[in-house]
C-alpha cells in the first residue's frame, strides 16, 4: 500500500468516525431539545411553573416550545442540521442567561447542550454554508 492510499484510508476513515459522532450527538441533542418542546406545549405543570417564575407570560412557554421542536427535527434533517445547531446555541445561551439571572440557580445542563450544539454546528459547518449558498 502505498502513501496515498494510506492517506486516504486513514481520512475516510476519520471522516467516518466523526460523521458518527455528530450523528450520535445530534440524536441525543434533537431528544432533550425535543422533549423539552414537547414538555413546554403539554402544559407540563413543571414548565408552567418555571414560566410563571419568569414573568414573561404563559404564551412565551409555547413560542419557546414551538422553537426548540423545530431545532430539533432540523437537527435530523442533514440539510438544516448546522443551522439548526446554530438557532440552538442562541436558544440555549438565552435559556441559560434566563436560568443563572432570573431562576438563580446553576445552568449546567444548558451549558452542556451548548457544547454538544457547539460542537454539532462546528461539525456541519459545510452544511451552514451551503444552506446560506456561501462557498
């Protein structure tokens, strides 16, 4: 076997492993953005309660409800997964803001869909761009 065709093994290869590594992520990230939607538009009484804590009115819970089951199919749909990982960072940096100021207690579990969304938006960047027609 020769360099090249090293090379090359060793990169689809790499690029394999990391196009399931996205993929396991986006699943995981599109189920706990998902259920969180789907919690916030049941009238979960938890999420009632924690909408009522801050302020912003009852019909809020469902805007926000309607935006996080939306970034979490565009996770699953190839085309709109970066874009969709993007829409989630402002999601999720504004629900963790909302969390550690308003609610006062720790945005941990915020901060750790961040770094998975983070990371899925960095992984799909090709796809960002082609969704904007940027080369």
């Amino acid at each position: 076997m020769s360099t090249t065709e090293s090379t090359t093994t060793t990169r689809k290869k790499t690029g394999r492993g990391k196009n399931i590594a996205l993929w396991v992520g986006q699943v995981l990230l599109a189920y706990q953005i998902g259920l969180g939607g789907v919690l916030k538009l049941i009238g979960d009484p938890t999420m009632v309660g924690m909408f009522e804590a801050i302020g912003a009115g009852q019909w809020f819970r469902y805007v926000v409800g309607v935006i996080e089951i939306a970034g979490a199919i565009g996770l699953l749909i190839p085309r709109l997964t970066g874009v969709a990982a993007l829409g989630l960072i402002g999601l999720l940096v504004c629900a963790a803001g909302t969390n550690a100021f308003v609610l006062g207690g720790p945005p941990i579990i915020e901060a750790v869909l961040l770094v998975v969304a983070g990371l899925v938006a960095w992984g799909r960047w090709s796809s960002v761009k082609a969704f904007f027609g940027a080369k």
